[in-house]
C-alpha cells in the first residue's frame, strides 16, 4: 500500500510541477489554447496518441470487446493505429496546420465558420462539442472506479474528485502547452505500464502459447465454434468491424483530436509525428485489446457473471487481481495518465471552444484577451464539475456514453472538415444537413434504439455524412467563389526545401 501511495504522490506531484513551469506559455489565448503553434513533434505525437486512449479504452472496451471477440479484439487496436494514427496524420496533419493558421482559427468550429462563412454553424457546433464532451469525461472518470476498488480501500469518489481537481490545476496554470508536456510523460508510463502487465498476465497463464491453448478451449452459449475465440476473425467479424469503425474512423473528426494538429511547429513536427503517434497506438491500444483478449480465461472468478449477465468493466480489473502490489500501482499509474491526459484534452478543448466560438460571438464581442482566458479557466472548473457530478452518479447507460459522444461529434465534424480541407466544392447547407443527420441519428437511437449497438450507430453516422457531403453539395448553391479561392489559396503558396526533401528539375 505504501509503494502504491508513493507512486501516486510522485505522480501527482509531477503534474502540478509541469503545470506550475507551463504558465509562461499561457499568457494569451493563443498560447493558452495552442502553445503558440510551436509544440514539437515529440509533445505533438503524444498528446494526440494519450488524448486517444483513456480508462474507457483501457478498462471498459478492452474487457467488454475482448470478452466478445477474443483475440481477435486485437484488430481493433492494429485499426487505430493505422486509420486513427497513421491516416489522420498523412490526410489532416500538414493541411490541417496550413489551412487553419492561414485562416486564423484556433478551434474546430471556428474552422467551420470561416471555411464555409458561416456565423451560425460555428456557434452550432460549439454547442455540439460542449453538449456531448461532458458524457464522453463523465465516462473517463467511470472508467477507474473498479480499479480503485481493487488497489485502495478509498471511496471511488474520492479519487474522481482528486483526479479532477488535479487536473484542473495543471490546465487552468499552463493550458495547451502543460497538457502537452504532462502527455508526453504519462505516455512513456502508458507504454511501459502496458508491456509490463501484459507480460504478467501471460505468465501467470503459463505464457503466450498455454493461454492461446487454454482460450481455444473455451465453449460459450454465444458461438458453437470450436476455438472461436482463439481465431482470426472471432465469432462476429461484422460487428468487430463496426467497433473498428467507430473507434478508429472517429478520431479523423474530433475536435480534442484535430486540435492537435493546429499546434504543430513545423514539417518535421508531421513526419516525426505520423511515426511515434501510429508506433504508440499499436503498443498501448493494440496492446489493451490484444490483453482484453483473454477475458474469458478469467470467466470462471467472482464478480466477471453477475446474475447470469457480464460485467464487462470487472473483466480487466479480475485479471489484475492476482498481479504482485507493485504491478498493481503501476497499473493504477497507468490508467490514471490514459484518463488525466484524455480529460485534459477534453476540459480544454471545450472552454476554449465556448470561449472563442460561442461567448465571444454572442455575449462577450468585446471582450479582451484577459477576459477571454479568465472566461475558459472559469469555463474548465465548470466543465469539471458538470461531468464530476455526472460520474458520481451516473446513469444506467454510462457504460454507453463514450460510443454516443463519439457517434455524434465524429459523425457531425468529420465528413465537412475533412472534405473542407481537400474539396472547393464543399456547400454550406451540405454541412448543416450532416450535423443534423449525425446528430439526429444518435440521440434518437437512445431512446428508439433502432439500430441495436450504439457503437453501429456511431460508425453508420460517419460513414453516412462521408456520402452526404458531396451528394448534397452536387446540387446545392456553391460558396462565393472568391471566399473559396481564400480558403484554399494557402496551399499554393511557395516554400524553398532542401533536395533530401524534393527532387527539382534540373536544366540539361
């Protein structure tokens, strides 16, 4: 117990550290909000890979799909890291810097306010993101209550109310660039904490090899097959690749995620960046979904079956059970900064976007730069409060929260920001009608639950506004041809590169 106190103390005390030596970068909103569009590409890759993954990736679907589908749950963290690292980086990282440092927008729905010149979608969306954050941070918190119960005999709402007030601090002194460096150092935790537990859960299984023997021996009343849950696909392929989907499609169209690509320095920020943010989410998600995996070797403790149902958020927390003390704390140390660096994110990324894109259009025109940055540090402690309020007693569905914000915020933002970047034909009614389709869908299959899974719904919102878009755009009235021509002129500006970067030609 003491190891584990120490380690959280250290922990902490780092976090408030960083945060304290950050506040010289948070004098202003840019720098606030942005770190000044100077972040390396180090601190770049990590803050976009720890603000992926959370508690609910590490606790919540790692149990939950990897009781469903074996080790073929694997799948899913080899698709975030190539379609939710790899190609978010190669499509949106260079464009995204370029176009929205050339248009001087600091947050997603500013972007859709002057890519498609449009006062009311950037208020829309800032209420958007606002409303459906606060469920996907309630979530997060949601996500450490069984572990917690396993390490420490400390009333679970305790710790969510240390996390949170402990997170606010280092926020609201140093802003994007304390997040940042905090990211950067509970990433190196993550990757080793997720190595270290792996190897020890396969050990005391008898290695690799017994536990995949032992796993495709497994029977359930779920599937007939034999070894199924050993096998390449799993017993339901259609619905793992739903998951896949929505869990790796889906970060190409949240804000908390494509912010980060503002902030790049430069181009060595973007390719170095593209490498160490897919190598991190094929060790950390990759290596929670391959874990998840052997969920069902573990069917047979107390609290996994609870009156014939599945208790998905005890599956991780069962096979942690037997692991030494020390391992134990490093485990609590590892989801602590998958959750504090992903709540981060959060906090900042909506204070900021109801500062900048709804206050400062409605209530707040002419306010300063002062006033601005006191409003979003106010914004952070409400944004706090309203998700810690929601997490300590949560509803029946909170299991479900992160799949529905994901399901609403991807698919509304996803298809318009995207095509924004690389199509001039983009229209604005086009936009408008994918965030109500996006939206519509998933708010409505909460309580009609016309598609069974909110994690299909989520991922049938995205792929669906990627058809939308253009369709509606073919055949409604184009944007002034000279506020486009704007908009896209920045790619055309020329730069001087060295020939290891481009080849010229050369007069004979």
């Amino acid at each position: 117990m003491l190891v584990k106190i120490l380690l959280l103390l250290v922990f902490f005390g780092v976090m408030v550290a960083v945060g304290v030596y950050s506040r010289k970068h948070a004098t202003d909103v840019n720098g606030f909000v942005l770190g000044g569009r100077s972040v390396g590409p180090w601190l770049t890759a990590f803050a976009y890979g720890t603000s992926y993954f959370s508690a609910v990736v590490f606790v919540g679907y790692a149990g939950q799909f990897g009781w469903r589908y074996g080790i073929a749950s694997t799948w899913i963290g080899l698709g975030n890291a190539v379609i939710g690292s790899l190609l978010a980086w190669v499509l949106l990282g260079r464009r995204t810097r370029v176009m929205t440092r050339y248009l001087d927008t600091k947050t997603m729905p500013d972007f859709f306010g002057k890519r498609y010149s449009s006062r009311a979608l950037k208020i829309v969306a800032s209420i958007i993101i606002f409303i459906f954050l606060i469920p996907y941070t309630a979530s997060v918190y949601n996500g450490l209550s069984n572990l917690f119960g396993l390490a420490f005999d400390i009333d679970y709402k305790y710790c969510v109310i240390a996390m949170a007030v402990l997170t606010a601090v280092y926020v609201i002194l140093g802003g994007y660039m304390a997040t940042a460096i905090n990211d950067f150092i509970q990433g190196i935790i993550m990757l080793i904490g997720i190595v270290c537990v792996i190897g020890a859960v396969l050990s005391g299984q008898g290695g690799f090899l017994e536990a995949i023997h032992k796993l495709a021996n497994v029977t359930s009343a779920e599937s007939d097959v034999p070894g199924v849950y050993a096998s390449f696909f799993g017993p339901d392929p259609l619905n793992l690749l739903g998951v896949i989907i929505l869990t790796s499609l889906g970060t190409l169209g949240l804000p908390q995620m494509v912010q980060k690509f503002y902030a790049i320095k430069n181009e060595k920020a973007v390719q170095t960046g593209t490498i160490v943010s897919t190598f991190f989410a094929v060790v950390v998600s990759g290596g929670c979904y391959f874990l998840g995996g052997f969920g069902r070797l573990f069917g047979d403790q107390p609290g996994i079956v609870v009156d014939g149902g599945i208790k998905y958020d005890m599956v991780i927390p069962t096979m942690l059970n037997t692991l030494p003390d020390i391992l134990i704390g490093v485990v609590i140390v590892l989801v602590l900064s998958a959750s504090m660096s992903t709540l981060s994110s959060l906090v900042l990324t909506s204070s900021s976007t109801l500062t900048l894109d709804f206050l400062m259009d409605t209530v707040m025109k002419k306010s300063d730069e002062k006033k601005q940055l006191l409003t979003m540090r106010i914004l952070i402690v409400f944004f706090i409060v309203i998700s810690v309020i929601i997490a300590l007693d949560p509803p029946d569905f909170i299991a479900q929260l992160m799949g529905i914000s994901w399901g609403a915020l991807a698919g509304a933002f996803l298809a318009p920001f995207m095509y924004g970047l690389f199509w001039k034909g983009t229209t604005k009614l086009a936009v408008w009608v994918n965030f109500i389709f996006a939206v519509g869908i998933t708010v409505s299959n909460i309580y009609l639950k016309f598609i069974a899974s909110p994690i299909n719904c989520g991922a049938i919102a995205m792929v669906g506004g990627l058809i939308i878009v253009p369709v509606v755009s073919l055949i409604t009235p184009k944007l002034k041809k000279e506020d486009v021509e704007h908009a896209f002129a920045c790619y055309e500006e020329e730069v001087q590169v060295t020939k290891k970067t481009s080849l010229q030609e050369e007069e004979v």
